[in-house]
C-alpha cells in the first residue's frame, strides 16, 4: 500500500500550482532572476517522519526563516533575559522593512524583522566573538536541525550585501542606542551570510519539527534546543512570526510561522508538526503566494491549527475494583488535568485496602502531574494505606514519596 | 486524603495576598470604593471539575471580561464574516483607552478593546435587533456559559453610565464611520449593562473552560459555542487579550486571558483548563495586580502555558503479530500524527494476510486522522486483503469503505 | 478713473472660474445640496479699504473659518494661559477628522481642528457660562468684526447637528479627559450653531483685516481684539491653518489662512490686509479648490507672502548739519532696526552743541524703539548737550527723560 | 555717547549667566568636553550693523545651524522643484534623532532635521560633484555669507564621525529608498565637515542677516541667495526649525530659528535682524538652554516676533491741493496696500487738470505696487490729462505707461 499522505500533499501541489501571481524578490538581483517555477511542500512530525511533494530537492537560500532559529541559538548562548535586554517580543504590525523599535528602550520590537535578527545575529556565541565565529554557529547549529552539512550561497551572500543599506541602516541605528556593540558591516555581513544558507524544504520542515518536538531533533535526538527557548521561539513565531497581518493569520491559520523573501514558508504546531513550503513568487505582503495559500490549505483541511478542537481528552483516568483490591489507571501524556481528576478519585474513596496505581500506559508526566501524583501517594500513605505502583516503563523515575521511602511494586 | 490541588491554589493566594500593591479602579465611583480586600483563583478543567481558594463567592462585575464571550455571541448570532466587515483580529498594542481604529476600514482594530467590544455588543441577536433584546442575548448566553441564571449590577450600571464618555465617543466615533448602525446612546447603555453582570471566579473558570473545551459547557455539556468560534475567541484572546504587552504575555505565561477592571482575570488553554482570578487592586496597565501574578505562578509551576512541552507523544500507535495475525493498534486522541504513522506501519506491511486494526483505546479521531485511517484501509481491500476492525466505542462510526462496503468485525 | 484692484481681482476669478473639479461637501445634507457655482474673492486692507469680486452678496456659513475668531474671543475671555491649559498650538499633521489629541496632556493640538475648536467654543464667555451665552458671545463678537449684524442659518445648524457623530465624539473624549466641563450635548450644539453663522466674503476679509490690524477694525475702529491675541492667532493660524500641508502652504503660499467646509477661505498678512475667497467645490483635501487656487495667484502675482522681500528698507534715519545745528531725522514705523541707527550716529557724533531730533515724519515707535530713543536722549543730557524734539505729532507722547524732565522744543 | 543697544544686550547676558543648567552634548567626545562657560549674543540688523555682548570671539562648531543654508546652497545649485523631490518642508513635530520620513514618498520630512540635512547636502554642486567639491561649496558660502574666510574644525570632525552611527543609518535608509544617490559614507562625512565648520555669533548674526535683508550680504552687498530662496528657507525655519514644538516657539517666541548642539542659535525676522546667541549647555530638547532664553527676552523685551504688531502704517499716502495743481504723495516702501490707497484717492478725485505724483520720499515699490501705480497713471493719461511724476531716486525707473510714453517731469 502507498500511504496517502503524499498524495494529499501533491494534490495541494497540483490545486495550487496555476496560481503564477505575484512575483520573485525585485530587490535583491540574485533572487529576482530566480526560477519562478519550484513548489514543494513537506510536512515532518514531531516523531520524525517527513511526507512532501514537488520539488523537495531544489535548494534555495533560508532568508528571514533563518531569524527563529538564529533567535534560539541567541537566547542559549547568552541566557534569555540577555536577549531581552536587546530585542523584545511584540508584534511589530509593520511591513518587514521598518525600523519598529520600542519607544523608550528602542529594543527592536522582536527578533522576527530585521532590525531584531541582525541583534540577535550579534549576540550569538559570546560577548567577544568574532564576525567568522557567529556565522559558524549559525551553521552549525541549522546543520543540526536539519540534520544534514549546510553550505551557505556566496551568490546570494554578495547580491545582498550591494543591496544591504535597509540593513546596514539598522545596524547603525541600533549602534547609535548601544544595542549593537559590533562593528556594524561586520554584523550586517554575517547575518546576510545566516540569510544565505541553503536548504530545502524538507530541510526546513525537520528544523520546525525539532520546535514541535521541545528541541530534540526528532530523527538524530539529538537535543539541540532546550524546552524553555523551544517554547519561546514558538510564542514569538505566534505573535510576530508574518509581517502584517498577525492576528489575522493566527486566527485564520492558526500555524505560528515565518516566511522568507526567496520563497521559503515554514510553521510549526507544538507537539504535533513542523511544515514547510517553498515557491518564488511573493505576494503584496513579501511572502510566498502559494506556500501561503498551502498553508492555509492545510490548516483547514487537516485542522492544523492551534486553536484547533482535538475533540477529545488528551490523558485518560479510570478506577476499578478487582476483588479487594481498588486500582487506579492513569494513561497516555498525564497533565494538570488528568492527575487532578485522578486525586479526584483517591480522595473520594472511601475504600480503606491497598491502592494500586497502574500506569502502565502512561507516555509521560508533565513536572506539575508528577508532583501532584506523587504528593497523592504520600498523604494516602500517611493516612495508613500501603501503596502499589505498577509503573514498568519508570514514568515516574525515582518516585520518592518525600520522606525517602517508595511505593511498593504490585 | 485531601486532594492537594485546592492546597496548592491557597499557597499561591497566600503567597500574593501580602501584594496590596496598586489601586482600584479610581475612575468608576462604584469600582473606586469597592473592598480591595477579596482574592480568589478558580480552575475549571475541560472536563468539568473545578478547583479553587479564597473568595469565591464574592461577585463583582465581568467588566471588560465580557468581551470575548460577546464576541462569541456576535459570530453565532451574525457570522464570521459580517462580524470581521466590523471588527479588526489585530493586536493593538495600545493602551484600553485608545480609540485603535484600522487604517483605511476605520474597524476597531480587535474586539478586545472598547471600540471592539461595543461594536460586537451592536451586532448581537441581528439587524434590528432592540437594545433589551442585546442585553438580554448576553445576559442568557453567559447564564448558560456560568450553568446558573446571572444578574446585572444596576448600581454598577449606573455609576458607569455616568462616566461613560470614553464610550459614548467611540460609539459616536464608530457610527461617523459607518460601523454602529444604531443609537450611539443605546449601543453604550447596552455594552454598559453587558458589563455589570455579576460574577464569582467559578463562574468565570467555567465560561472559560467552555472555550477550552470547544465550546461545550463542560457540566451541563450544552454545546453553547460552536468550535469554530470557540478558537476564533481563544486566538483573539491570544493576540490581543492583555492590554499592553500582548508579546510578553504570550511568550512569558502563554496563558491567552482577558482582564476585567473591576479586578478579574479570566484564561483559557484549549483542551485543557479555564483559569480565572479575582482581586480589585490594578497594576498600571490596568490589569489585577494580584491576579496577574496568581496567573504568572499557574504558569510557572504547573506548565500551564500555550507553547509548554508535553514531553511525551499524544497520540499512540503499534503493531503486533499474533499468530498469523498482524495486528495495529491505536489509542488516544488520534491527530494527523499518529494516524500518519500508522499509514506508514500498513504500508511497510510485507506481510498479506487480514489486516486487524483495533481502536478500542481511541479517544477520538480528528476529522482529516479519520479521512486518512478509511482511505488507508480502503486501499488495503483494494489491494485484496481482508481488513478487520475492532472498535467497540464507535470511534470511527459508520467506517464506509468509499463503496458501500464495511470492515469486518473481528 | 476706475481703480484697476477690482479688475485684476475679476480676472483672478475669470481666470479660476472654468475649474469645476472638485464637489461640495457631502456628509453634510445641507452643504451637499449648495449650489456649486459661486465664485467671490475680497481683499480688504488693514487701513479699512476693501477690494472685491464676483458673488459678493452670495451668503455662505463660516463653518472652520469660525475658528481663528472664537480661539481670540476665548483668550479675551478667559485668558491665554487658562486657554493653553486646553488646547494646544502645535500643528496637527493631519486630517481635519482625526482626534489629534497630545499625548500627556490630552489637549486638542490646536485650536483649528474641530477638538481644539470644541474644547475653545466650551471656555468662551466665562466658567459658569450658559450655551445660549457662548453662542451669543460669538455672534456678537463676529457682527462686531464684520462691522454688520450676522445671522445664524438654522437649516443648516439643524442638518449639520444630525451628522455630528465625530463632533459629539470628540467633545465626550474630551469630557473624558477633564478638558471639556460642560455637556457635550450642548457644547456640540452651540459650536454648530457658531459654524453656521451667515458671512460673505467681504465680511471675511474684514475679519481677517481686523486681525491685520493687530485688533482694531480697520474702519469701525473698535477694539475688538489686543494686540498680543492677534498675533497669538495669526501664529496659530500659520502653523496649523490649512488642514494638511501647514509647510507646504506657508513656504508656497505664505499666507496664514483658514478655509471652511461650506467652501469659504480666509487669510491675513499682518499690517497689511485681511483676504477672502469663497467657492463651494472642495479639493481632496477639503478646502475650496477655486478659493485655494485664488490665494495661490494673490501670492504669486501681489508678493503677498508673509516672507516676501520688502525690497527697501522700512523705517528711515538720517543726519543734517545745518548752520551750528546737528539735525537727526527720522520717519515712517520705528522699531528696533532704526532706532539701532540712530543711535549709532548719535554715539559718532562728535560735534558739542545741541541735538535737535525730528520725529515729525514718525507714524509710530515701537515700544521698544521708543525706550530706545529715550535712552540715548537722556545719556546726552547727562554729557551737558541740550536736547531738542520736534514731535508735532505726539508720536514720543510724554518723553519723560528717566528724571522728571523733557526735551525741549525748537 | 555709548549707544545704549549693547548694554541691553549685556544686561541680557547678566540676567541669564547664572542659569547653569543642563549640560554639553554627551554623545559627541568632543562637544562633551567643551567649556561650558562661553555666552554671547549677536544682533546683525538688515542694513549691517551689528550689536553684541559676551564672548562674541569664542569660535564653535556650527553644527546644525548650518542646515538653513546648506539647504540655501542646494536650492541654487540644483533648483527648488529638484530639492522638492527629495526633501519635504512638514514639521516634523519629533526629536532630532529620528527618521521623520514621509508616508508614501519616504522624503525626510524637512531639510532641518538630520535625514534632511544629508540629503540637502548630497544635493550640493551637482549630480555628479565629489565629496571635496560639497564640502568646499558650504565652506565658500558660509564664508560669504559670514564676510570672512571660515575655517572647518578637524577635531570635531573627527570626534563627532565616530559617533556618527544615527547619521549613518539615515544616509543608508535614504540609499535604500532611492533618494541619496552618493556613497553613504562619503556624504555623511562630507556632512559632518560642513557642521564642522567654526563660527562666532557675530559670524551668524551677519549669516541670518542675510537671509533677513533677501539674500543680499548687508555689509559686503553681495546677492549671496536669490529672494525666493531666503524667502523659501524663512519658512521652513518658521515651520520645522525648533527640534519640538514648532508652535510653541511660534506663537511665544515668533522668531524663525534653528538651533545646533555646539550651542548656537540663530534666528531671523525678514527686513529687520539677524540673531544669534551661544552657550554650550543644552536643555532637555537639544537646544542651548541660556541661547534659547534670550531669544525669549528679545521677544518679550524688544517685540522681536514675527506677528507684533508694527502700532502703524508700513506705507503713506496723501494728496494736496497747491494752487491749480492736484498733488499725490507716497512715501515709505509702497507694497499693495499704499498702491491701492493711492489709486482710490485717484479714482475719487473730480478735479480735471494735471496730475502730479511725487515719490521723492518712496523707498520702494514691491513688483505689484509699481505695476498698480503705472497702470493708474496710463489710464489718468487716456482720459486725457496730463501727468507729471517727481521721482529723483528713480523708484519708479523706467515709467513706461504701457505705449512707450513716460510721464512729464514737473
């Protein structure tokens, strides 16, 4: 059997690839002359399996999809409230090309426009790197995430760089407020370097699933971005990831994303998915035509949304007595809730036996679950109960219940 | 044994109760001299349990709360589309006393301002609609959200009303413009009493655990919200639900919310729980001081956040051979992830006998997982296999191969 | 003889009479319907001549062009500093229906947008100031500037006020913000009934000449404004005047103006004359576009700009020695520059006799021009130089030398 | 005799030397460190002669005092309408460091702010001038206009490029939008030589008295600007020359100024003076505190403002009766109103013999004036009478009545 995901995905392909409107970047010579024609289209799972269609191999170079990503590599090499101190994280509700810096910091308003990429490209690696030592990180790092050796277009690097003055605009200003400590050509040289690293669209689908995934690349594990940035990407990417338009897009698509000016259009829904999508021609707005209308293809066809109802309980809590034994299953991503709901249930019965708590189905407890589960445990165990926990996949690792003693095991 | 959640929510009322910080709203007489004493948290999950501290059964006025369960009302009542000629999706980065109208369409920018909110309040019930019959369109839907009959404060409609000016010039404002149809004076009369309905923090828990749960009131399980609109409120809410700062609170709690001035707080997280606070003192946005902090500890210690990682996998998926059986299973909220992974197990399938597929642990299929489940298993039968189906709760009801024909029951 | 000024004024308006571009004012009924063929223009000099053209008779309602005049009523009334403390006099940059409040203090920007004009109807007459009284107060004020008793025209008071939303929402956001004391209601009513006072052209370029004239009515002589209010609102007038463009206009033109909606236009170059042009069409940017055009020609062929070269020099000194008699002259309107001269020659002089001084031929000293005369003439006495003043006008009335005594006359 | 003038101007100086707040430009190294000590004030009148007091021999760095006249200088060279194009003559109604671009067109808004200057300086010479051939073009004409050879101060050219980066930025958006077309680094040095340029505040005075007396040099009589252009720059600092406030400074104040960060300030009022004033330490706008108050005593004290009023006629007429002979007089600077008085008096006059006009005492005429005054003496001429003018000064030079005929010489 052919599994009829791909399918699916061709079938956007092939709805949408009459749609020629628009045109490439007029401002940047190497991306002007682009061939116009490319569409492809991929999706990769927080689990790490990649479905695409079209022209999933034709490189093009990552543009502004680059500024999440540099943004995350910004916040672990100098510690988010550093990061802060320079860049904010508010919609800009500007077109890509304005200053959009905070009255009294004069912060750039986030890291997703320009003037906020190009500071967060300074920050990377460390107070005293050189201009060679940032581009490297940035390499390296997107090399991980996509998980495979990156190479930047040199082409596309020197036909920025004569373009560059809205940049080189930015980095002065931001100079000129302490903002940037860097030389500014030397910063506005190595982030139009970050801008022209090459990928694809699967490329760029398997760095957004990484995001899905809390930062672990979900085909090498590797874990390159820890949970707390992951989550503070994505939240950027929700507000300030398309340039007009953010409320619009967030209500009406509902996939935090962010787009590039050579076509690239990547999102990414948390534990669920990242997406990607590639096609030269930009809309009014500078992003992509028809990797936009994709996108919203998918979110109302495939309820790739947010905000989207799951129609149904993410974590599962049962009781049953079996002969005078009373035990209690939980299963499947235990959260707030469905711990609550569990000491619910202890805290209602009046049996006075043995408790058995089966979680053996189990996938995973958030920090909050874990607490609320274990402290359970240890009021019932005060109230003179002995305690059970069939847990063989060690869900609860270390299920200490405060006092140095554990439950039994069943 | 004590379930310790309501003790974990004392802590956090304890903790802040020392915060006198901040004053009531000085500008509404009846909010001025109100006790600033009350402090209350109430956490309704999307299953209907409510846990919550303090001072619960204190009522105050829903004020600005009241906007996007109006809102919600204004789509159900007028559509999408007519609500969004009227009314803007884009955060306004502005103060709540900004007029904060769109450029060109002169719409107020999102329904969470003032601007917004009377609009929304004007196109309730329909076209010519009387203002008794808006007021009391609100009155009834928020009864139905709260599952108990509310009641309008008159005394805090009155005070209001006579320092109503900042709206009484937006209404005249938005009808210069074309966008209120009606009497300006009535239009504020109306939105004014939709403000004085009277609340306690469980009642806000669970209007806001109705939007959590796609729009069904999760006691009564009266489907109030269609889920359509219940994710176009919590994706305003998100982008436009705080006052100043929408960035910030996204990215920093990550809890979408709307503030009241008389003191309340009220958030959602989709799936999983309505949040609301309550206590009368304000920070210098507007916001409950209090309150909002009551919301930044939720979100720190219990992972309540839009973008927190579930460390786990949501949706489950695996396959078995038995005998000469080769059984797939699944379980859980099944999404376009796991159901693309289970495609991926039947197609890597050498073997060829009967296909068993055994959902009887499935929570819920979305629609596009279930689209993609039959197309997968009507492929199979083409391809000649018997295909098998356990599913005893109905998950997959009236699974139609695509031609009439059925699976076979194990 | 014919005097060729009315002949060069009706070919400016054969000239601008074939423009039909533009339309009246349509968001007011009565405006709307105005016959859109009348044409006048007037210019009446700051020593009371007017020179005019064209549908002189033609009776029209002042609308904005109210608004320099009851800005001067409410500083007579209420003084200058109580009248800053509400309305500002910064240029607003922008259309004539925006809020264009400031930020901080919340006052309207200036007087000659419809805020600031609201906010400066409310202070006329005095704090406890009935409606009726402030409509009297500016009817009366405007007769006596016309030099005519002027008439409200109630149709379109009453058509206007039906329309007024932005009006009745500017002036509840200014109660809203402490400016506005009274009703809105009321202040509304009666700043509509101050538009639609009943003037023609001439009654305009009298107006404006009054002000030319630093306050007096050039032919009734009637104080009706001081001085420093003049020069407050001609100032006011050349900054913020024409709703859009206030550079554009001054450098260009060079005439501080006003226009109203109803089509009129109306002008002042200081101690020069007072101008007016009326034709109902409206450009974009809602001010008459034959009435725009007929100033344009006034400045270009008249040199009628308030920068314009004088090509001379203004005020004459000058130095005879007849027989054993030095003989200092002066003549035309002393101000600094020709006091400053003769200062000059008097401190060279090195001759011992006595210093005659000729003013016969002065029109008027500044007063610091005055003081300066003074000076010098008691720094002389006190070398031992007898002093002579020929003065046969006064225009030195009272030339107390500092110490009790005078010059003496020749 | 001591001319009285500069003890005022002293006593100016004594009043305000003991106000010692605020403090020397920080961000430029060089202007930090100056003496703040330094205080003098310069008042060049528009016949040449100049009063000072103070530290008149201090040299300073013109800094943006220079804009007003390079922009004079970009007029001459490349035309009003080319300059139009690239710089704008709105308030901008911001501080000096921002863009102040213009919607649609992105122009700097005015030539007084930074972006401005820039481009009004990459205007100079010609399209295709150097840099070199810029820099000498400031340094000769502000040499000209100040009677002496300047100097430019290498240190402060120095020291203020290394702090450069605001002006930078603004040179590469300019580039960016298309309006600068030069080498950004090459016109913000060149920019940054000419507000280098070391000047006096008698240097000034003499340089705005210049713009005051119609481009022409009082002193050297050198035509420096044409008319249109010190007309054109007048405005523009009438509008946008105060950093904040334009109207304030107007309507208070009503001197056209500009101020510069070294500390000068300069202003002008047409036909009368040049000012200027120095002393480094800066208020909280950017302008030199103690400069800034004694322009506010020369105001208040000296009725220096642009709208006091002149307590006269700029301009006299009359007519006598000797013997059988009507005789008309004029004298003064005849602008529109006196012409226009003059041809009522004709026009009224019954008598039928010859007339005679005698402008022996006429200063001037404005173009308009002569043009009225031959135009009622052709028509005299055609009714038949004969007509005689006394003109000795030859003010009315070259009477031609239209058909090559002159008037009789009586």
């Amino acid at each position: 059997m052919q599994t009829p995901v791909p399918d699916y995905l061709h079938e956007v392909l092939d709805t949408l690839r009459e749609d020629t409107s628009g045109e490439t970047a007029q401002y940047i010579p190497e991306l002007a002359n682009a061939d116009p024609a490319p569409f492809a289209l991929s999706v990769t799972t927080a689990t790490g399996s990649t479905y695409c269609a079209g022209d999933t191999d034709t490189p093009f170079s990552i543009q502004s999809i680059s500024k999440p990503f540099a943004y995350a590599a910004a916040i672990i090499d100098r510690g988010l409230d550093r990061v802060l101190e320079s860049i904010g994280v508010e919609p800009s509700g500007e077109a890509f090309n304005e200053l959009s810096l905070e009255d009294g910091t004069n912060r750039p308003k986030n890291p997703m426009i320009n003037a906020g990429a190009i500071a967060a490209h300074s920050l990377l690696v460390g107070q005293d790197a050189t201009g060679e030592a940032r581009v490297q990180r940035v390499l390296d790092m997107f090399s991980s995430l996509a998980g495979r050796e990156l190479q930047i277009d040199e082409d596309v690097y020197r036909s920025e760089l004569i373009t560059a003055d809205h940049n080189f605009s930015m980095a002065h200003m931001l100079r000129n407020y302490g903002i940037l400590a860097d030389d500014a050509h030397e910063v506005v040289s190595g982030y139009t370097k970050q801008c022209s690293i090459l990928v694809t669209v699967n490329d760029l689908s398997m760095m957004a699933a990484t995001l899905a995934n809390g930062g672990v690349q979900p085909v090498t594990h590797e874990k390159i971005i820890d949970e707390n940035t992951a989550r503070q990407v994505m939240s950027v990417m929700a507000v300030a990831g398309m340039y007009d338009g953010a409320g619009d897009w967030l209500t009406r698509v509902g996939i935090p994303a962010k787009s590039g000016v050579s076509g690239g259009l990547v999102g990414v829904l948390p534990d669920q998915v990242g997406i990607a999508a590639f096609s030269p021609r930009l809309d009014s707005h500078g992003n992509s035509q028809r990797s936009r209308r994709a996108f919203e293809r998918l979110s109302t066809d495939m309820d790739m949304h947010l905000f989207a109802p799951s129609h149904g309980r993410l974590d599962v809590v049962g009781v049953n007595l079996e002969g005078n034994r009373e035990i209690f299953y939980l299963q499947g991503n235990v959260r707030f809730t469905a711990a609550a709901e569990l000491l619910d249930l202890l805290s209602e019965s009046d049996f006075d036996g043995a408790v058995h708590l089966d979680i053996s189905r189990v996938h995973s407890f958030t920090n909050v679950a874990r607490r609320m589960v274990l402290e359970a445990l240890r009021r019932l165990r005060n109230e003179g109960r002995r305690i059970f926990l069939h847990d063989p996949l060690q869900s609860l690792a270390n299920p200490d219940l405060g006092d140095g003693t554990f439950p039994e095991t069943p």
